[in-house]
C-alpha cells in the first residue's frame, strides 16, 4: 500500500481543520491513498472537540485579545492548545489496512506508529491503556489534563493526546504531540485549573529538539508499524480550492456538514 505524505505549509487552524476533514472524507473512496501529514498552528491557536462549546472551556476574552483562534475540530475529545508542538493527521479507507476496521484498533496501530518513531530519537514512550473519568469531549477540562486509554506517555505524563472521527467507509486521527508548554498563556486561555503534573513535553527529556528530525524519524515509524511505501508529494491544486471552500463556511460560522 502507498502512502502520501504532505509535510504543509504553515497554515492557518481552519485551513488545516478543513484539511483534515477533507481527506477524511476523500479516503472514503478505496482508490485514493491514505493521506499522512505533519503540521503546525500559525498563529498559536486552540481547538475543540466537535460537541464542545468554547464558553465553557475557554477564556474567549483573553483569547481575542491576544490573537489566538478557537476552531472546531471534525473529531471529538477536549480543547487542545497548539502551540510548541507537531500536529499529525492520518486518513485512510477502512479496507487498507486490517487494523483499521475498528476504533480501538486504529487508535492501537497509528499510536505505536508514533511510539516507534520517537524511539528512534532515544524517546522511549508507551500506551497509557486506561482511562479515568468521563470520555473529553462531555468535560469542561483541557486535553492534556484529562486521562485516556490511547494517551501516549512517559512517566505516566502525556506527550500526545490524539482524536479520531470514522464513517463507514474511512476515518481521521490527529493529535498534538507535544515540544515545551508554555505554562502562562495555558493557564490563562483555559478556564479549568490546568494539572501540569500529568503533562509532559519532549523538551523534558530531550536536551535539543530537531523538528526535521523528529518528522522524518515520525514517518519512519509509521512506514515500518504499517508497512506502508510513504512518497511525499503536494497539496493539488485543485484540493487546495475545495479546502478553501470548508475553510471560509467555518470561518462564517458554519459546520463541517
């Protein structure tokens, strides 16, 4: 099975919001590849789960004041604030691969795909495998505070916290993997008390962090977990225009469908 891989520009949080959600449903068609992608957030912006109000998570004052979006993301889980991090995305048909046919199961293979790449920067994380309290999407807590069975993390701290969102045909997994935290905008942005003690970031166990690096060893990990040939290529022109089209409904305040 091929693969492709697009490292993006940096894109605004309703452009990659609309990406994601775009090749979601593009992959429902069995011919189409699967779709990997590594982003970041520009400007620094926070997402929501798909249910979830911003009201009841977020500080909207503070946020306007200081330029940072909030967008809704096509999948669910609890906000997440981007900002010092890599975003990956993955889409695909649920007949490319076996292990993808079933929730728990993607969440399993995508996630050790992401654990086989940090390793090869000499971080050695693992599966949180169980959960504690309410799923996110029904909380008014922050991601990273929250605890669930497909968290990645070292020390019992989370690193990457991950969402997915399938159809019958096909699905969309992304997530936040964490560089540094800047402590005094997540402390302002969010309006539940933020428990740093079950967070961590790269930054904390690794003296320098290459984000080249760390994409490439990331696309490594994903080619040997799914034994997939992954060739990179670009955004087609005519994608980017049916991306822009998502992008300006949600901007006006619309909905994903």
């Amino acid at each position: 099975m091929r693969c492709r891989l697009i490292l993006s520009e940096n894109y605004d949080p309703f452009f990659n919001m609309s990406f994601d959600y775009f090749f979601w449903k593009k992959c429902q068609n069995i011919e189409d590849f699967p779709i990997l992608r590594f982003y970041k957030w520009i400007p620094s912006s926070v997402s929501l789960g798909y249910n979830q109000l911003p009201e009841n998570l977020v500080n909207i004052e503070f946020c306007q004041k200081n330029k940072i979006p909030v967008v809704r993301r096509p999948t669910g889980g609890s906000a997440i604030f981007h900002d010092i991090e890599i975003t990956y995305s993955f889409c695909a048909n649920v007949f490319h691969n076996q292990y993808f046919s079933m929730p728990s199961s993607t969440y399993f293979i995508i996630s050790n795909s992401i654990i086989n790449g940090l390793e090869k920067i000499g971080v050695k994380l693992k599966l949180r495998n169980f959960s504690n309290g309410k799923e996110p999407s029904f909380t008014d807590f922050a991601c990273f505070s929250l605890s669930s069975k497909y968290d990645i993390v070292y020390n019992d701290k989370k690193i990457v916290g991950s969402a997915q969102r399938r159809n019958k045909f096909s699905f969309l997994q992304h997530g936040s993997i964490l560089i540094d935290i800047r402590k005094n905008l997540w402390e302002n942005i969010f309006l539940k008390e933020i428990d740093f003690s079950k967070i961590g970031c790269l930054k904390e166990i690794l003296k320098d962090v290459n984000e080249k690096d760390l994409i490439k060893f990331l696309k490594d990990g994903f080619k040997e977990v799914l034994n997939f040939e992954i060739f990179e290529d670009e955004l087609k022109k005519e994608e980017e225009e049916k991306i822009e089209i998502i992008k300006e409904r949600l901007k006006s305040g619309g909905k994903y469908e």
